[in-house]
C-alpha cells in the first residue's frame, strides 16, 4: 500500500468511525425510555425518563465507533484504493449520516445514506466516471428534483432529500451531460407560473431526459437562467403572490414616479436620492408604458428586473475565477437579493476584467459605458465601478488605447443621455442635485465602525479568526482581505491571473464608503464574496497553491449554512398562503399592519377634506403616501433629512409658500418609528417646523396619524 492509499484508508475508516458514532446517537430515544417509572429516583422521573439511560447512552458512544471501524477495515481497505469517486462518495454518506444524526437521531434515517451510497461506490469502485467542474449542475439538479417532490408528495423531507441525491447519484452513472438540467428551475418559478403538478412533472423531466448541450449552452444560458429564476421557486414572496413592502425604502421609488406621473420633471422637481433608475424612473416607465398602477404591480415589475442582479453577479464571478461552477456556488452562497442599485455595476465589472484577460480596447469601452448606466441608476455604486474601470486602463497594455476606449465609451453612453435631458430640460438640474448629493451624507451617517457582535464577542487573537466565519463578521473580513489585494497588487508587480482579482477588489474596498455611512454589508457581500470564490478557484487551479486551496473550500463549505437553507428551503416550498400575521394586502402587495391602518385613515380623511387639485405636506419620511393616495408631492425632496441644510429648508419654505393647494400637513407623533436616526424631524429641520406652526393648526388625530390644516 502506498502512502497516498494508506492516507486514504485511515480516512475511510475514520469515516466509518464517524458513522457508528452517528448510529450511537440514534440510539438515545431508546435508552431514555422509561421501563418502570416507578422505580427511577429524582428528576429523571418526574420526565419519564430511564435514569440508568444516560450511562449507557455514553457507552454506546463510545463502544459504537470502535466496533463500526474494526467492522468496516476490509471496505476501508478496497476503497483505499479505488476511484476518487468512490472515495468521495464513501465519505460522504458518513458525513451525510453524521448530518442527519445531528439533525433529528432516526436510526433509519442515520443509516441510510451509507446502505444506498456505499455499496454502490464498493461495487462499481474501480469504474472511471471522470468527474469535472461541469458537474457541479448536478447541485442546481438536485435543487430541482427536490422541490418538485416536495411539490407532488407529502413524505417526510428528509426521506425526498435522500432520494434526490441516490436518483441523481445513480444517473450520473449513464449520463455525463447536464448542460440543460439547471433549466428546470423555471417551471418551479411559482411567481410567474403558479403551482401545478403539470410544471413539477414538466421539470423532473428537463431533468432526467438526456437532453445534450454544449459547455457554452451551461455557462451562457443554464447556468444564468437558474440564478435568476431560483428565488422565484423559493423564496417567501413567491409564496404569498404578493411582494413586501418596506414602507419608508419603497418610497424612495414609488414617491418620484407618482410625482412624473403628476406631470413633474426628474431632478428639477422631483429629486432621486440614489439615481434616476433605481428611483423612480424604471416605475414610472412601468406605470406609463406598461399599465402598471397597483402597489404589488409596480414592486413586482421592479424587483424581477432587480433579480438581474443574480446574474450579473454570476458573469463577475465567472469572469474574475474563469470558473462557471465557481460562479454559480458563489451566487448559491450569497443568496443573490434582487437589488437593481448593483446589478449594472457588476456587469461592467464582468466586462473590465473579461477586457482585460482578452486584452480587449472594445470590451473595455462596453464596460464603460455601463458604468454610465450603473451611475444612472445609483450614482455610489456607478462611482465604485468607475474607480474599477480607471484600474483596469492602468493595468492593461498599452494603456493609452485602454484610456481612450473608456472616454468613447463613456461619452458614447453620456451623449445620448445628457441630450435627452436637456430635450427634457432637466440637464442642468441633473447636474447641480447630483453633484449636491455628496453634501447629504453627513445627515445619514451612523457613526464609527460597530463591530458585529460575533466579533465583540471573539476581538482577542486568535480567536477572532473564529469570528471571520460567521455573518455578517465574514462580510467585514472579506472587505479586510479585498484591502489587503489591493495593496499588495499595488506595491507589486502582480502576475496577470492574479489582476482580475485587483480589479475587483478595488470595487470591494470602495464599498466600504457605503458600509462607513450606512452599516449596509450588502454592497460587500455583492462583490466580496464573489471575490472570495474567485481567489479559492485560484488557489485550487495551481498545483503549488491547491492544499491552502482545499482548506479554504472546506471552510467555505463550513459557513455555507447549509442546514439552515435547507430547512428554509423545504418550509417555503411547501408554504400555501401568507401566514404573518403582522402583515396584510394592500393595493396587491404586503403591508405591516400598522403601516396600512395609516394608509386606510389617511385615505378616507382626505377623501372628505381635499379637493382632487389640493394635496398635502408630508413631515414624517412617508413618501411611499404620495403614491398610494394618487397625490402630487409640493416638494423636491420627501425625507427631512435631504432638506436640513438652511438653503435647502428655505427652498421647501419657498415651495409651500407658492401653493396654496397644499391644504394638509402630516407631523410625526410621539416616538415615530419614521425618523433617520432617531433624531426628531423638529431638531432636523427648525426653520421647517417653525413654518408649519405659524401656517398650520392640528385638525385630525388618530392613532399614528397626525393633521395639520393651513390656516392662511
């Protein structure tokens, strides 16, 4: 036996060990039994539980191990030496039992992964199956096959996952080719298609039926396809049918497409605080040229093209790690959200580097313009991609051509665009609001780096790597590490398949800005944990790297949180109706209930006290009202915060004093959740709220709702 196999015979029969420990915990329903409860003594009684049972549970821990490895050393032995597929396969079922063990101790759920997966991988252990990154399809394969079994029976959860994985695992013995299984995803989309037992059939069959493809149709069309319609097949908004609105966040859309829908102009009369897509814009295109007015209609339309974002992640993945599987893992591990603000910005990133891999001028120039398009619909991350973009023309020889394919593309994206607002004779106040954002940040800023509490609790070395591990923690040490390529690729001269991880890192860095305001991990976790994917491909793509390579996908495997979604998985799927009770329909989507009780008191006072030119005066950050009370808002910018400066109060004084028509004034009551920061709209804006008590007297109270009626 060579020491490569004796290796691997000690891990087979660690395997075993493991699983006769995994058996000897499903043994402990049986020696807690209570035989005579009369005869137990103390509190182990009063359970009805054997007070004996205790002793011998931990004898059987212990004895079950040794005799599972002295039993199983003559498999140990042949599976030393078989193919690395049985090898897998074997430790796998033992880690799958130890799993499950965990999970809920059944005795015949503990032992049957290794009854249906071992004696396959003993029989046929020396077959060649050749095994490569293609077949990690396999995954969106057995996502696909299990819900649709949750779907069509309704057998015991555990029972259905086994028997994705032996069905899959059996097939992949006659078939090598799953380019157009990951397909199956889309007749699970419950969002678009509903529930029926025709698309769980119609999608087994995507499945199983040998449907060749090339490696193209699974990077280019699969492989995207399953990432963006995977949250429609399993996330709570497919389930209920209806989206959750966040009442304050929807606002800052919704308010400025009602205002365009009232005849207003972008940024002149209606001022988007991210960036004219993301706020507004892409809403008012649905509601004007799409028929889109109901609340549920409009976020729908809004958040499917914000699941773009699952795909633009996956071509930056794919680009930075040359690794369609690592892509596809990398989308899986973050949980994708549907966020529109990222998704052009990891698009063009996907572009900078595929341009620069390939040398491309062209590419880099398409990656420009993007950019535009990222800035246009959220102006912080557009910039952090235009610090990527500036990066990869340094990086790229010669860099003359790379820095005049940028400007064309930027200009050839800028030019349409800066000519239609000026036809629309909003350029200049496109111009002047955008660049007087930067001014607004210190009005939401929330203070110094808080650390997340798993590493207030692990801050002494080395124990806070333990820390690293865990989310959102992770999410800080990936921004750490994104730092630390950065600077190395700085001060060294980086070799060329380490750049497109510079590239991205700078991104990553830059994002930070986001999280030194705000605390939002979520633009770290959009292009950090790609970046961790792409630097373990890396590693595991050199032969002097792959050892650290495999320890990092181990513990990447670890933080996955893979009995967590699992069991999120199975509930969603099998989920029928809404069943919060904190949350009701309103206008097609779903509403807190206190939010709706606002909205239905204020829609049926201002239905007997306003006229349909008259409108209100809104105090209290609810901008999302506007919208579903069909009302033209009197000023540029909703949130008090926006307006704290003395000019900008001024100027909403100013706007108030021109419209008489503004008859209504809502003020937050006592301890209003709606506030930035906690901080009361009064103390934010003085000169503003010194105006509304001169010009108006309080008139209606109920609940949350408070009115003030002009009085001059």
């Amino acid at each position: 036996m060579t020491e490569s196999e004796r290796v691997s015979f000690y891990a087979c029969n660690l395997a075993f060990a493991a699983l006769g420990f995994a058996a000897a915990m499903a043994t402990q329903p049986f020696w807690t039994r209570a035989a005579n409860a009369s005869q137990l003594p103390g509190t182990m009684r009063t359970q009805g539980l054997d007070a004996r049972g205790p002793f011998w549970f931990t004898v059987t821990l212990i004895i079950a191990p040794i005799l599972a490895a002295i039993l199983a050393r003559r498999v140990s032995e042949m599976i030393a030496t078989a193919q690395m597929w049985a090898r897998v396969t074997t430790w796998a079922a033992c880690a799958g039992s130890v799993w499950l063990a965990v999970i809920s101790p059944d005795i015949l759920y503990v032992l049957a992964p290794v009854v249906l997966f071992v004696p396959i991988a003993v029989a046929f252990h020396s077959r060649e199956l050749a095994f490569t990154a293609d077949d990690v399809a396999l995954l969106p394969a057995f996502l696909i096959v299990y819900f649709a079994l949750l779907d069509l029976t309704d057998a015991d959860g555990r029972l259905l996952l086994i028997a994705a994985v032996w069905l899959l695992f059996v097939l992949r013995f006659f078939r090598t080719n799953f380019a157009f299984a990951p397909l199956g995803i889309i007749p699970l989309a419950r969002l678009p298609f509903g529930r029926h037992v025709v698309l769980d059939l119609l999608a087994l069959v995507i499945v199983f039926v040998p449907l060749r493809g090339s490696k193209r149709v699974l990077t280019w069309i699969a492989f995207p396809a399953f990432v963006y319609f995977f949250p429609l097949a399993c996330s709570i908004w497919a389930v209920e049918g209806m989206p959750r609105v966040n009442f304050f966040e929807r606002g800052q859309s919704l308010l400025h497409a009602s205002n365009m829908m009232h005849g207003a102009r972008a940024y002149r009369d209606t001022v988007p605080m991210h960036g004219l897509l993301e706020d507004g814009g892409l809403d008012f295109l649905f509601m004007r040229y799409a028929g889109a007015h109901s609340a549920g209609t409009v976020v729908t339309a809004h958040d499917l093209v914000g699941q773009l974002n699952a795909p633009a992640m996956y071509a930056m993945t794919a680009a930075a790690s040359a690794s369609p599987a690592t892509a596809l893992l990398a989308v899986l591990f973050v949980n994708c959200p549907a966020s529109l603000r990222c998704a052009f910005a990891l698009l063009a990133l996907a572009l900078m580097i595929t341009a620069y891999r390939r040398q491309s001028p062209r590419l880099l120039g398409y990656a420009a313009a993007v950019v535009v398009l990222a800035c246009l619909t959220s102006v912080d991350f557009g910039v952090y991609a235009l610090f990527a973009l500036v990066v990869t023309a340094l990086l790229m020889t010669p860099r003359g051509k790379a820095f005049a394919s940028a400007g064309i593309g930027i200009l050839a994206a800028a030019i349409p665009i800066a000519l239609l607002f000026a036809i629309l004779g909003i350029l200049g106040s496109a111009i002047t609001r955008t660049l007087a954002l930067p001014r607004l940040g210190p009005a939401y800023n929330l203070g110094f780096f808080a650390a997340p509490k798993a590493l207030a609790d692990l801050r002494f070395f080395p124990d806070v790597l333990l820390a690293f591990l865990q989310r959102p923690s992770m999410a800080v040490g990936v921004w750490i590490a994104a730092v630390a390529v950065l600077a190395v690729g700085i001060a060294m001269r980086a070799p060329s398949r380490l750049v497109p991880l510079i590239i991205l890192a700078v991104f990553v860095a830059a994002t930070g800005l986001s999280y030194a305001e705000r605390h939002h991990l979520y633009g770290i976790e959009n292009g950090g944990y790609p970046l961790l994917f792409a630097g373990v491909a890396l590693l595991l793509s050199d032969d002097r790297t792959r050892v650290v390579g495999r320890i990092a996908a181990v513990l990447l495997l670890i933080t996955t949180g893979i009995t967590a979604d699992v069991a999120v998985f199975s509930s969603v799927r099998r989920q029928e109706r809404v069943e919060d009770a904190s949350v009701t329909p309103l206008g097609g989507a779903l509403f807190e209930k206190r939010d709706a009780e606002y909205v239905t008191t204020l829609r049926n006072f201002f239905a007997q006290n306003l006229g349909p030119a008259e409108t209100f005066f809104d105090f209290t950050n609810r901008g999302l009202l506007f919208y579903l009370l069909d009302r033209r808002c009197p000023v540029p910018v909703n949130e008090v915060a926006a307006y704290e400066s003395l000019a900008a109060q001024r100027e909403v004084i100013e706007h108030l004093e021109k419209q008489p028509e503004v008859r209504y004034a809502l003020i937050p009551p006592p301890n209003d959740p709606f506030t930035i920061d906690g901080v009361p709209n009064s103390e934010r804006a003085p000169l503003v709220w010194a105006y509304l008590q001169q010009h108006f007297r309080p008139v209606f109270e109920h609940g949350a709702v408070v009115v003030w009626k002009r009085v001059d």
